[in-house]
C-alpha cells in the first residue's frame, strides 16, 4: 500500500536542527527560504534556497540551519509502492541522487506543484489522496530534468569530517577509538570530537553506533545470523552490550526485532500464495 506524508514548516527567528534518525521511506527535502547544513549517510550538504535534498529510506540523516535564523521547507515521504513498472524508472533515478538545485526561473512552477499536494494532502478523502499521487510523480518527473550528478557542498574546513565519516561507513565492523581516528586524519582527540559534532551535529560517538545499529538492521533482516555473529560484523565484542545498544536505539532487543521479522516475511508469503 502506498504510503505518503507531506509537511510544511517555517521558523523565525529560531536555529532548526533535528538529530540523527532515519526513516523506512523515502524523503525529498524542499528549501523554500534560508540555508541550512544537512548530512545525508556520509554526506555533507551545505543547503541553499531552492535545494532538493533527496534521502533514501533506512538512511542517516540531520539537519542544523546554524546562524540562520529563518527556514521554510517542504518536506514530502513516500514509499516504493507509489510507483508503477511504468514510473519506477523515475525512482530509480531520483534515489541516484541526492542534490538538485531548482533555477530561479523555474522555481514558481516547482513550488505550485508543491502547494497542490499540500491542499489535497488528506489521509482521510480517497480522491484527494489520489490526485496527491499524481502531482508526486509530476513533481518526480520536475526534480529528474533538474538532476545532474550529486555535487557535495562542503567547505575546505569541513572535508576531513566527510573523509572520516566515509572511513566509518565502510569500516564499521572494525576497531573506531577516537585515538587511532586521530592518527590515521592527523587530528587530535579533542578536536576531532569538537569539529565533528559542528559540522555532523551529532558526536562521533553516536555517528559510529547510529552506523553500526543501521548495519546489523540490515543483516538481521536479510540474513538468518545469531545476535553474536552479527554484534561481531558490527563491531561489538560483546553481544550483550550490543543488545543493550541496539534495545536503546531501536526500542527493541535485536533477538525480537529478528523474530518479528520472520513473522513478517512468513505473513507476506502466506498472503501470495495462489
């Protein structure tokens, strides 16, 4: 069943930041006003008017407008299942990216597909919700004739904190104290903890335990694996501690999360069968 939701926000006067989270759909981020700092996975985006920041589900994701006092957005989530044979085509190609910039001169048009959503945005009208779906793929459609190739807007500064959260996500499994992150960037303890939290908005800390939680979610719902094998992939030396971190993250302990899984997949296969 396809899935929607649709947001407008607008702050005066107040510094917008929302941790570290993600989400099981999709995400098109929409910049009317403002600027803001936004990292997607292992990317770092410093955003301007007239950005579309495009986050795929089960990614890591904050936001933080730092001195910017003034911030308006769209915001719109969907999942798979809005999608047809005929239009997954544009899917595919929007999660490819994860940066477009609208022309001013085309902006207008942009923002009135999204004000359209917004007036038939209704979880209760079946009509409503259908037109939704159609301005959605229309706006799909918009974002994929503006699409080049993703354009990470980092300053010189902040480079080495995507080096190293890029380090992080392929290394996760792996040995991450903040000593040997250090020598291998050239950087000290103190102000590598320092400069992540400013440009990630999250500590280094929680950015490897958000990252090693995601992973073994990901295992878990892909493999049939023990708790200790996968505490031991995602770098946890000791399974009861990482069911302790994961149960604190994920609201559950990942024993339950993967029986909950399979009972899923034994449900859906159940209700294909002819």
């Amino acid at each position: 069943m396809a899935y929607i939701f649709f947001s407008y926000d607008k702050v005066n006067k107040h510094r917008k930041i929302v941790r570290m989270h993600k989400h099981r759909n999709h995400e098109i981020y929409y910049l009317v006003n403002g600027t803001t700092k936004y990292v997607v996975g292992d990317e770092i985006f410093n955003v301007v008017k007239g950005d579309v920041v495009i986050i795929p589900k089960d990614t890591f994701h904050t936001t933080d407008s730092e001195e910017c006092m003034h911030n308006e957005r769209f915001l719109l989530s969907f999942n798979d299942d809005l999608f047809d044979e005929q239009t997954a085509c544009l899917l595919e190609h929007l999660l490819s990216h994860r940066l477009v910039h609208i022309p001013d001169n085309r902006r207008e048009e942009f923002e009135r597909i999204l004000h359209a959503i917004g007036r038939h945005y209704d979880r209760e009208n079946p009509v409503g919700m259908a037109t939704v779906k159609i301005h959605i793929l229309e706006l799909v459609s918009f974002i994929y004739h503006y699409s080049t190739e993703a354009v990470v807007k980092i300053s010189e500064s902040d480079k080495v904190v995507h080096e190293i959260s890029e380090y992080i996500n392929r290394h996760y499994g792996e040995e991450l104290a903040l000593d040997k992150l250090g020598r291998k960037f050239s950087i000290s303890e103190s102000h590598l903890s320092r400069k992540f939290k400013s440009v990630a908005g999250v500590g280094i800390k929680e950015y490897i335990t958000f990252v090693r939680i995601m992973n073994a979610e990901q295992i878990l719902r892909t493999e049939d694996v023990s708790i200790t094998e996968v505490a031991a992939r995602c770098g946890f030396n000791d399974s009861n501690y990482f069911s302790a971190v994961f149960k604190k993250v994920k609201g559950i302990t990942p024993l339950k999360f993967a029986k909950l899984v399979k009972e899923s997949s034994r449900s859906e296969v159940k209700h294909t069968r002819f």
